[in-house]
C-alpha cells in the first residue's frame, strides 16, 4: 500500500514558515498584497479564486481583485497590468488564464513585471526557472510538485524522473526545477513513443497530461514515487487525476491522491512567493 503524498499536510507546513514572514513583513509595516485579475466568470478561476482569498486571508497577505468583463478589450487589460505594476504596495500579480479569445495572451505575459509574477507566466520567470537567475517565480503548479516530494523527504538527487506533459505551466517548468535539484529527468510529450516503458523506468514519475485517467498500471513500476498533477471530473462527478489511483496505489511506495495532493498545495506555494516578492520589495 503506497504512501498517500497529501497536499494538505506540505501546505501546512510551508503556510507555517509563510506566516511567520508575514509576521516579520508587519513589524516593518508591510502587508503582502497580491493583484488577482479576473476576465469573466468562469467557474475554474471563480472556485480557484476563493481558494486563494481563503488562504491569503488566513496567512494575513491583502488581496485587491481587478475584475474585467470577459467581453473588455485587450487596452483594458494592459491598463489595469500597467496600474499593478506602478502600484509599489502590490507585490504580486495572478492573472486568471486561459484569457478570452479577444486578448493576446503572449502581450499581457509581457506586459507583467517580473518581479510581480508570482505565477511564474513571464518568459523572465520561466528564463529564472531555467537559469536560477533568482527573477520571477516558477509557476505555482509546477513548484508545488516539487515542494510535495521534498515535504515528504522523499530524494531527488540521481533519481531517475519522468515528466509527462511539457506545457509553459507545469510539465516543462517542473522538469527544470526536478533538474535543478539533481534529478535525471526524461520529459514526455504526445509524440512520445512506448511511454509506459518510460513511466516505469522511473524512480519518481510525475504526471502532467490533462487526460483523464491515461496512465494505468501498465506505467507504474513496483516502489515508483508517483506525482498526479491532472484534474478531471469523472461520470459521476467526482474529482479524479490523469492516473487510475486504483491501478497505481497498490503497485507504487507513494502517491499524490486527487484530490489531495498537488492541487491541495498550490495556493500556499502562491501566498509563499508572494511573500518572499513583498520581502524583496522591501529590501
Ligand atoms: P496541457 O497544456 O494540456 O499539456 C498537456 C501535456 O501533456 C502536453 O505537453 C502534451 O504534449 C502532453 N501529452 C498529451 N498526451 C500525451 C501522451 N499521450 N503522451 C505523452 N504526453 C502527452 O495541460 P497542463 O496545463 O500542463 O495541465 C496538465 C494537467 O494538470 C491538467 O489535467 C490540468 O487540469 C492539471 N492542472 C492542475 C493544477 C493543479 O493545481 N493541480 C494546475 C494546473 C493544471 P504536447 O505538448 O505534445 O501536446
């Protein structure tokens, strides 16, 4: 039976070290303050959004929301990117994406100041997650992947990783921070050929695919680490990942459950940097 990797227990333990510097911001007079930017309604980045005025408001960081009607033109956008990063007493900037089809998603990117991104959707930041540079923040996603295996002492250095998925958001900046720490690591991609043979090569295989359920026991190696970053609702509406829990859990040492694992740390890997962009704005 593997170990459950819950994103809950790494949370709390990341918020406790999160809250003690915001502690240490407020003797100084400073509240972390974090821009949430919404075009519209979608209920993703409505639920997404309580989730991060929940934490934000728990961990003392002020939250001030730039709500766009998801019709607003691209020049209301920038207007409101360029007023966040005037804006001295905000620290960082998350933008809701995917933006509506009007918006150019690669200009509002670069509109962002570096050091504001603190969801890590910059080229800057992903230059900084590539380089170690120390600019930007790597996205929250692909962070808290790496965050949960190191809350759980679980050691990447000469482990053999595999990444499926290579997107901007997760599966490419996750496999650089995997590497970063020593990791040899195989990043996969829908022309991969013989992926399970990949996924079992693995001694910790973190999945990124977006599809429901595609991974089977048939990529799960005996003691494998596994790391399910996927979220899907399945036919009778419950939350599930992109690997079949019931085909890994018995097969693999540990495993990130959905819900309850990566999802369950992203927000406090958010309140965290932007904690840590206030702490250099300070300096
Ligand atoms: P994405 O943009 O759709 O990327 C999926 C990646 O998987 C692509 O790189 C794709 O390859 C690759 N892929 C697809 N089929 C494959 C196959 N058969 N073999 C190998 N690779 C394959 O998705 P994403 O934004 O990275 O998100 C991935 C999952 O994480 C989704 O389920 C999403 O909902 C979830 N997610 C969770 C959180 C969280 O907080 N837990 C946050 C963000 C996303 P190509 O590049 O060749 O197309």
């Amino acid at each position: 039976m593997a170990t459950l990797l819950k994103g809950a227990q790494a949370a709390a333990a990341l918020n406790e070290k999160t809250a003690a510097r915001v502690a240490a911001l407020a003797e100084k007079g400073i509240v972390p303050t974090l821009a949430v930017v919404r075009m519209g309604e979608r209920e993703d980045d409505l639920s997404y959004e309580r989730g991060v005025m929940n934490r934000c408001a728990k961990l003392g960081i002020a939250v001030k929301p730039y709500l766009l009607a998801a019709d607003a033109p691209q020049a209301a956008l920038m207007a409101v990117l360029e007023e966040i990063n005037e804006d001295a007493g905000v620290h960082g900037c998350l933008i809701f994406r995917p933006l509506p089809a009007q918006i150019d998603d690669k200009a509002v990117r670069a509109a962002l100041a570096p050091e504001k991104d603190v969801d890590g959707i910059t080229d800057a930041s992903l230059a900084g997650v590539f380089t170690g540079s120390g600019v930007g923040y790597a996205p929250c996603t692909a962070q808290a992947c790496v965050d949960i295996l190191d809350h759980y002492g679980i050691p990447l250095e000469g482990k053999r990783v595999t990444v499926v998925g290579r997107s901007l958001v997760v599966g490419k900046p996750a496999a650089m921070l995997l590497d970063r720490k020593n990791a040899t690591v195989t990043m996969c991609n829908s022309r991969t050929k013989d992926l399970p043979q990949l996924c079992r090569q693995a001694d910790i295989l973190v999945v990124a695919m977006g599809k429901r359920g595609a991974i089977g026991g048939d990529c799960i190696a005996p003691g494998q680490v596994v790391v399910d970053v996927g979220i899907h609702t399945d036919e009778d509406g419950k939350l599930c990942g992109d690997v079949r829990f019931a085909e890994a859990e018995p097969v693999a040492s540990a495993i990130t459950p959905v819900p309850g694992g990566v999802g369950a740390m992203t927000t406090s890997v958010l309140a965290a940097h932007v904690v840590d962009a206030s702490e250099k704005a300070a300096q």
